[in-house]
C-alpha cells in the first residue's frame, strides 16, 4: 500500500525558545503564519490530487513545536485535519518539543487520531543540551517518550549530529540512547550554521567548527547502521532541501548537501567493504561485490565516490556483479 504525507508546516508557532542552532523559518521554507484554516485548504488540494484509493495517506504538522502552541489553537489545528471523511486518512503525525508533552494534550491528541509523535531530541547529552539554549533535559525526553508509548501513539526521536559542544563520541551516544528508547523512527540531522542564529555569531569567532560532509556523513551512517540493527526506522537523513532554506546567503557554513542521505547511505556500504578489505588484507586487485540493482549505486557511491576511494587507498577495483 503506497503512503504519503500531508506536510503543513508550522513556522516557530508556539516556541518561546531560541535554540543556538535555529532559525526556523529558514528551516520549514515558510516565512508566515498558517491558520487551521489554511491547513483545511492545504489537505483538501492534497486530497485532490492523490488519485488513488489504494493508499494510505497521513497529515504532518511539522515544522515548529505544535503542542507549545495555545491550547485551543492546537485543538483547531486537529480539528481541521479530523474533519475529513475520506479513508485513506490513516492520522495526524506531529513534532514538538520533549517538555511539551503531558496528559492533557495527549488525551487530545487521542480524541482526534494522532497516530505518531517526534520529539526533537537533538542530542542526549544534558551539557551540549545546555549549551545550545534548548531548554530541557534528556530526562524530559525519557519521560515524554514513555507517556506516547502509554497512549499507544507511535513515538519518533529526532536527532542532529555535531551541534555545538558535541563531538562524534557523544552524537553515537545520543543514539544509542534514543535506540534505549525504543522509538519506531528516527530522523538525523547534521547541525549547519545559518544565518541570523547565535551559532553563527560562534562560528565566525571561531569559536564553532562544522563537521565537513565527509565526517557527518560518516557519523550519519553509524547511526544509520545502529537504528537499523535495531529495527528503528529512519526516515529522514538531511534537512529538507527548501529554495528558502538555500537562497543566497542563508547557509553560512556546515554539512549541507541536497542528498545528503543518499551520501550516509553510500557511507554505510563504504565501511561494509572496508570492513572486509581489512579483514582479508585485500590490495591492489579486483574485488567483486554481488548486489541487488537496488544497491549497485550506493556501493559505486555519488559521482563514483566508493569506487575512487577504495581504488586510491587499497588499489582495489570494485566489480559489482548483479544478482537478480
Ligand atoms: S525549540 Fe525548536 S522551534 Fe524552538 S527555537 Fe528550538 S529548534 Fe527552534
């Protein structure tokens, strides 16, 4: 059954705070107030263009903290994606913050069917929390994924890699904790500086160096292999790539890049082949790999970055043979 998501995005609503690392409008490719109303006309043209009745469909608010909004304005916003007759709505999926979860607003979000839960998690680490302004603790986090589990709402942990103060030892501990957690999704997110945020004003004194896309793809795909030996989905590797997110200017320096997922995924099958290169000392020959089609181009890599690779540092051609 084919799925899809009704993304509505909800620019900084709600949120008081001022993480280091955020500009959020920058971040959900919006720059101005969405109404329920909106929200109403934004599903209805979704539904209309999804001509398939063999398909699961889900309505996303993204974008800010949903439940730091005004109470009754959250309820508007549910009312208005409950207010749909049509059964390929499956439920409402929503993000928001670790300490704005308590029994109140998840009996609401029982009453109109939200189905899935991500809490932006960023890092388990009380110090690079602290750091970077978020405004709470990894205990919130622990208790506000056991109350969504307790009201059987799917729980997603969202996570970034090498925020200020971090360093790739403590972004693997972060998840290995969310796995602890046992959430069913995951997304990671390389921290970038933009423009106008106080982590910029750190990163031209120097004070805040970036991952290059190399290393936090490599991070990403440690994660990545960790989420999945554990059967945590992860749905999501990057940041949306928005024309507003990347209009002149808006990117000063980090991680960026329009397929950054593509590039952890590559990643992941790079360590795989390294792992058996150094385990049976091959050098300097043909090494064929029997592959799905589906992943002779994440073993070649992006523009064939794999294959240079393991031909400059171990002399090896990589033949992939294809199994069908
Ligand atoms: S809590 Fe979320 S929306 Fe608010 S400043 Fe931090 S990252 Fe941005």
């Amino acid at each position: 059954m084919r799925k899809y998501n009704i993304p509505i995005f909800i620019p900084h609503e709600g949120c008081p705070h001022d993480c280091l690392f955020c500009n959020q409008r920058k971040i959900t490719g919006i720059d101005s107030s969405v109404t329920p109303n909106d929200a109403k006309c934004r599903i209805a043209e979704y539904l209309s263009t999804v001509k398939s009745y063999e398909c699961e469909i889900e309505i996303a608010y993204f974008g800010g903290s949903f439940t730091g909004l005004d109470i009754g304005l959250q309820r508007e916003f549910l009312k208005a994606a409950a207010s749909f007759d049509d059964p390929r709505i499956t439920g409402i999926r929503m993000s928001t913050r670790p300490d704005y979860i308590d029994t109140e607003i998840l009996d609401m979000c029982a009453e109109y069917n939200v189905t899935a839960i991500e809490l932006g998690v960023q890092t388990t680490s009380d110090n690079v929390l602290e750091l970077n302004k978020r405004g709470h603790c990894f205990d919130d986090v622990k208790t506000a994924s056991k109350l969504i589990k307790d009201y059987n709402i799917s729980l997603g942990l969202q996570m970034m890699l090498g925020m200020y103060g971090s360093d790739p030892e403590t972004d693997l501990k972060t998840c290995d904790d969310i796995i602890s957690l046992s959430p069913s999704c995951t997304r990671i997110y390389p921290t970038i500086v933009l423009s106008g945020t106080e982590l910029e004003t750190l990163y031209n004194s120097g004070k805040y160096t970036p991952y290059t896309i190399e290393a936090a793809a490599g991070i990403a795909a440690e994660c990545l292999e960790r989420f999945r030996e554990n059967n945590i989905d992860v749905i999501r590797i990057g940041l949306y790539s928005s024309d507003d997110l990347r209009s002149d200017g808006n990117i000063i320096a980090g991680p960026f890049h329009p397929a950054f997922g593509e590039i952890a995924e590559n990643m992941v099958y790079r360590r795989k082949i390294e792992k058996t290169i150094i385990a049976q000392g091959i050098k300097d020959c043909e090494l064929k790999i029997p592959a799905k089609p589906s992943e002779v181009s994440k073993i070649i890599g992006q523009k064939r970055c794999n294959k240079i690779y393991f031909k400059q540092k171990y002399g090896v051609d990589i033949k992939i043979v294809q199994m069908s």
